[in-house]
C-alpha cells in the first residue's frame, strides 16, 4: 500500500488525474479515490470495502495490480520542465527523455533519425556530466559507425569518448561504494565512531587523486562526502567546516547549479555553525537551504531537523513548535525512513518539555504526548547506547521531573548511575556525563532546588568549562544546550515545591 499512496501522492502535487472521465462505479477509481483521500491506509481496510474479502484475495490482488500499472504509465505524464526546476534537474529529465526516444527510432529502423539526435545529445549528457548515459550513447554511436556505417574515423572517436567515460563511470562507483560503506556503519549508531573517521581518511586517499582527473558532479559529491567524513564521524567541528565550504565553493563554480550537493553541503555547514555557535552564519545558511530545497524531499526533511535546531539553541521555542507541527503533519512524512523519524520523536519531546514549561502555547503543546509511548516509539536509538539514546535519556529524566513522577525518577537513579559508568566516559560524551549527574543530583536531594543546584554546582562548572563548540559529541545528541536544559529544570522544580507549599 505504501508505494500506491506515495505514488498517488506524487500525481496529486502534479495535478496528474489518471481516472479523469471514469466510471463512477469503477473499482479502480475507487481504490485511487479511497487512497487519494485517506480513507484506505491499509490494504486490509480497501479489500474489505471493495470486495468484502481479505487483501490476499485475487480480485483484490489483480486490482491493485491494475492500479499500480496505471500509475505507472501516469508518472510519464509529469512535466520535467517546470519553473520550480533547476537547470540540472530540467536537463535531467530532457536528456533521459530523448534517449528514450533514441531507442525506439532505433527499434523502429529509422537509424539516420536516431544517429542525428544521438549526436547531440552526447553534447548535453556531457554538459552536465551525465555520465553513464554519455557512456551508452557513446557505445551505440560506437556500433552504428563500426557496424552499420563502417566509418573508421568516428568509430574510433566514439570508441575514446566511451572509453573516457569508462573510466569516468569506474571512479564514480568505487566513490559510491566506498561512501556507501561508511554511512551504513554510521547511519543508526551516532556515538563518534573513530574507526569511521580512519577508514573516511583511508578511502580519500583512494578517491582524492581520481577527483583530480575526473571533475564530474557524482565523483566531485561522493568524494567531497568522504573527505568531510574524515571530521565528522569524529566531531571535529571546526576541520568539518572548512571541508564543507570547499565542496560549496566547488559546486558553486559549475556551469549548472547542482542542488543536492548543494543542499549536502550547506546541511552539513549548518551543522557546524550551531555547534560552533555560529548563529548567524548558521541562519544565512538555513536561508539558503530553504531557497533551493524542493518541499518533501529527503533533504527538505533533513533541513528541517537543523532549522529545528538551530531555532532550539538559540532559544526560539514557539519557532520550534511551529516548524515541529508543520514537519510531522506533512504529507510524505509517512515515507521518511523509519531511523529518520525517530529522530523527529525525540524531536518532538524535547520541544512538547521546553514549550510546556514555558507557557509558550501552540499546535504541538496542545497535543497528548505521552512517556510512554515515546519509549516504545524510539527503538532503533535506544541501542546507540553512547549516542542518541542519551538524548532519549536526558529527556525522558525531564519529562517525568515536569510531570512530577517523582517516584518514576528516584527508580531510574541507579540505572541511569551505572549508564554513565558504562557507556559516557569517553571524550566524546563529557558533557552529557556532567549533565545526567546533575540531574541525579534532584532525586538525590529530596527534589529540593536549593540543594539540588548546591550538590550540582561542580558538574555544572565542569559543563561550563567544556563549551558546546570543542566537545567531541555527535550533534543530534545535545538537541538543547544542557545548560538551558538546566535552568529549566530548576524553574520546574522551584514552580513544582511552591504548588505543595501552597496546597
């Protein structure tokens, strides 16, 4: 069911209507329209009220075949040369179009035809470094002048042409590959990784010469990708920085304006400005992203978790809250990765706390959230026991002080002791250290704010002296600075102990 509706939602957004002028009692347009309008978010519920029979039945089965290949053939209907497009994006679609077209007069024996716009497309795929189609439109002009034509001299022209895009094509895999292999160990464990960091140096070794002598955008964007890597699978902030604003400068300078390394970079950057503290570069750069980034894209979600972010360290709840609700509302939220939208859950804690606590009002405060849930909902980060999961610690520890489960949190005291002990003594986790031992410091103190803050005051100076900007932690893990984290609890608590006094 998932890939008819995000099909069907992709036609919606182009104004694409398969069914137009159909029957009304077709099957077929009522299993569209049922999906289409969220009435069937199951195939179970769209079996049932079609045919009154389970979704493993063969009427059911042979419809939503039908559907599917419907669809289909409709997703050529969409138009690949819209103004929302960049210049790339338009030659994309133009170029894979004619090529098609290139095919079929071949199959249909009109060679001349299919020789002459075979030419100048090898122009084009070439431009914009189209790679492999430049390699297949070299090989089939390489067979129609050896073998159909016999012309020597542009037999041997095309053969060099395939050859160079040959080797193009070798060198931009091996990038692929090799990057591939380094975000699959890193993907769901966020804890700095400094074997991640040694093998990211190994395969810019192997990659940093061949991006001297091949300056396509696939190799130019995979390397680039490695080499930043190198900084942060080991959260070096600062050498990830420079990294980055050499890929921008790089793909700035193309005769296209090649986006998605664009918005690769400018994401990453982003990154570092908010954990270098650098507000105000870190907005020019969200700026940027939001200028380019087309809407429910992967990367447009990803943008997203940043400008949450960087709303979040700078102290703009109520922007949090709005950018939080519009995200998990959206659409194609539903077909983000599942890893991804666990991030978007701890998110969303974070943001129901701070907002809670501050009175600040809104779509997402409004909601039911519950504790409980939000544990179940986060498993995948709940092993990366020296990364993200400390995040979900942190959270659910203010979230039962805000509720005043007070008992809940003096049970999670010796748990959360021998958490600290086993899995954040390193460099990379000092901060987090310090702020989880102050917050043991409130259930240990009676949830007395005065002596809560007097038993916390060396953590807390131990915090201060280990700024956001040089501790080697991975940036998902410190959604807020644990220095206003801090405040807030105290506010709670002090807020918490007047109410009893009153009553």
């Amino acid at each position: 069911m998932q890939d008819l509706k995000e099909i069907i939602l992709l036609l919606i957004q182009h104004g694409i209507q398969p069914f137009k002028g159909a029957d009304s009692k077709s099957k077929l347009l009522a299993l569209w329209d049922g999906i289409a309008k969220g009435k069937f978010s199951t195939d179970e519920a769209a079996a049932k009220a079609l045919y009154d029979e389970s979704f493993e039945g063969s009427k059911y089965r042979k419809l939503k075949s039908d559907l599917r290949e419907r669809l289909l053939d409709a997703v050529l209907e969409i138009d690949g040369n819209q103004k929302s497009y960049s210049d790339y994006q338009r030659a994309y679609y133009e170029c894979h179009k004619q090529w098609t077209v290139v095919r079929i007069l071949t199959g249909q024996n009109a060679n001349a035809a299919a020789l002459s716009v075979a030419t100048r497309l090898l122009r084009q795929a070439e431009k914009y470094d189209f790679t492999l189609l430049a390699m297949d439109i070299a090989s089939y002009l390489r067979t129609q002048y050896g073998l159909r034509e016999s012309n020597d001299k542009k037999f041997r022209e095309a053969h060099e042409v395939f050859e160079r895009h040959r080797k193009t094509y070798d060198a931009e895999n091996l990038a692929e590959a090799l990057y591939t292999t380094l975000v699959v160990r890193y993907v769901n464990n966020r804890s700095a990784q400094s074997d991640v960091s040694r093998f990211a140096t190994e395969y810019w070794e192997q990659i940093s010469p061949l991006m001297e002598q091949h300056v396509t955008y696939k190799l130019q964007m995979y390397g680039y990708m490695i080499g930043l890597m190198r900084h942060t699978a080991a959260n070096d902030h600062a050498k990830a920085l420079l990294a980055c604003n050499e890929a921008i400068l790089f793909f700035r300078r193309r005769v296209y304006e090649p986006r998605v390394p664009l918005q690769i970079f400018y994401y990453q950057r982003l990154i570092c400005n908010i954990q270098l503290r650098q507000f105000e570069e870190g907005q020019a750069s969200a700026d940027y992203c939001l200028k380019i980034m087309q809407e429910g894209t992967f990367n447009w979600f990803k943008y997203r978790e940043l400008y949450l972010q960087l709303s979040l360290h700078t102290g703009e709840f109520g922007r949090a809250e709005e950018i939080l609700y519009e995200t998990l509302q959206h659409a194609r939220f539903e077909f983000l990765p599942e890893n991804v939208k666990e991030i978007w859950r701890i998110y969303e804690a974070f943001v129901h706390f701070v907002v809670s606590a501050g009175g600040v009002g809104g779509k997402v405060s409004k909601q039911k959230f519950k504790l409980a849930k939000f544990i179940n909902d986060t498993p995948i980060f709940s092993k990366d026991k020296s990364g993200i999961n400390i995040a979900i610690i942190v959270v659910k520890l203010l979230l039962m002080l805000q509720e005043r489960k007070f008992s809940q949190m003096l049970d999670e005291v010796e748990a959360v002791e021998q958490y600290c002990y086993r899995h954040l003594r390193g460099d990379n986790a000092q901060r987090s250290y310090y702020f989880l031992k102050m917050l043991l410091h409130i259930p240990t103190s009676g949830f007395d704010p005065v002596q809560s803050v007097a038993k916390a005051e060396r953590y807390l100076t131990k915090l201060k002296e280990t700024p956001l900007q040089v501790a080697n932690q991975t940036h998902e893990i410190e959604v807020i600075p644990y220095e206003i984290l801090w405040e807030i609890a105290i506010e709670s608590l002090s807020a918490a102990k007047k109410s009893a006094l009153a009553a």
